[in-house]
C-alpha cells in the first residue's frame, strides 16, 4: 500500500431523465424522507426510477417542479442521487415540490425544529412510525426474528393485529391465520422464533429498542454498567450524570 500512490478515479456516468413525483417516507423515528420517482434510465449498469432526496434542504436546493428534466448519478457507484435539474427545460407554469404539513401516512401535523433539517411526524401511533420499530427490533442485528419480513410486518399492523413490541408477543395462531399466504407451518415457525427471542441478551434489547444515540456499541457498553431496563431507567431518572 504505497503511501505515495494516487488513486485516478474516472467521473460518474450521468443520465438525465424526468421526474414524475416525489413520495414521503416516514422513518422509525417519524423522520420525514422525500424520494424521487423518475422514468426508469440505465446508469452504471443498473435500471434506476428513485432516488432520496434526504430532506427538505435538499429539495430546496435542488428546486425540483414537476415535470422536470433531472440528471441522476450513483453516488460511490452505488447510490442513486439527483444531483440537478435542467431548469431550461422545465415546463411552463410547473408547480414546485414542497414537504407536505400532514403526515401522508396519519394525517399528523408535521413539525421542524428551528435549527434541524430533519422534518418529523411526531404521532407515536402513526403505522409507518410502528412498522419502521418493529422491523427495527426484528432485525438481524437486534432481536433476529426469522420470518418477520416487512411484508409480513405491513401486514399484521395494516390489519391492527399488532400496535406495538409488545403486541408481537401476545400474537396467537388464530390471529396470523387470517394474513394472506401463511401456511401452519410458517406460522409454527414464526410464533416460535418470537418466543426465542425472548431469550436474546439485554443488550441487543436495549438496541432493538431503537432509542436515540443508542448504537450497538452503546448499547453494550451500558449493558455492563446496568444488568436491565429498571436499573437503567432509575439510574436515568435519579443519576443522570451517570448515564
């Protein structure tokens, strides 16, 4: 690895094409994500139609109008991003794209502190909030509950079978029986692999919880510190220097 070597890096290939809306995802923190759909265009090998826009800056910046002609790149060759717009070729009396005041998944007045560039919605019972928690808590790197894909995830709180982490673990055979293209024995194995979980260590708990600025390695460093959740919550409350 010879320090004095440089590294030539050719430019990324950039395809234009035309933008024909933007979605609103809704993160597990209430995050609110803008993403571009666009006519499909092959860049770097790959047919692309989306791309994040990451916040309402970015589409600021960018002001984006509908029907506008974009030029779309991978970013790192990985990641497809808008990085322009052809403003000369925009159409007459084209309307801007604005991040909506509601949430568009629960109607929730959607709010932006003064110094954040992150906008969120801050309805806790919001679905798209309780699904992005509990694939968060399913999750390889936390509580690894094989067969709780997000399909099966958007299903069982679309049907309000389940509203919560903890509703998860009252889920009875009956009740995954009236999803769509569950056989008896996915549904022996999923009940299963729930109740296994319950055995995971504390600290993969405390991460699938997704709390704020509480990482892997956080997680695990105050898991050595508390043994559970009770002492770490009377710590926080009657000795938050230590936290």
């Amino acid at each position: 690895a010879p320090r004095w070597a440089i590294a030539l890096k050719y430019p990324a290939e950039e395809k234009s094409s035309r933008i024909k809306s933007i979605t609103y995802q809704i993160g597990r923190t209430g995050a609110v994500t803008p993403v571009a759909e666009f006519e499909p265009v092959l860049v770097a090998g790959t047919s692309v139609s989306r791309a994040t826009l990451h916040n309402a800056d970015r589409l600021a910046t960018l002001s984006l109008h509908k029907g506008d002609t974009i030029i779309v790149r991978k970013a790192g060759e990985i990641i497809p991003e808008v990085v322009r717009v052809l403003k000369e070729l925009r159409p007459l009396n084209a309307e801007p794209f604005i991040i909506p005041n509601n949430c568009p998944e629960c109607n929730s007045i959607l709010f932006r502190g003064k110094e954040e560039a992150v906008t969120k919605c801050l309805n806790h019972s919001c679905p798209a909030i309780i699904k992005g928690v509990i694939r968060h808590w399913a999750s390889k790197d936390a509580m690894n509950i094989e067969g709780l894909g997000s399909k099966i995830i958007d299903q069982l709180v679309d049907k309000h079978i389940i509203d919560s982490i903890a509703d998860l673990y009252e889920l009875k055979d009956l009740q995954l029986e009236e999803m769509d293209r569950f056989a008896e024995k996915s549904i022996k194995k999923l009940i299963n692999s729930i109740s296994n979980s319950k055995a995971k260590q504390w600290h993969k708990q405390l991460y699938g919880l997704g709390i704020n600025h509480i990482g892997e390695a956080n997680a695990k460093s105050l898991s050595k510190q508390f043994n559970n959740i009770q002492e770490l919550s009377d710590a926080s409350i009657n000795h938050p220097e230590l936290i």
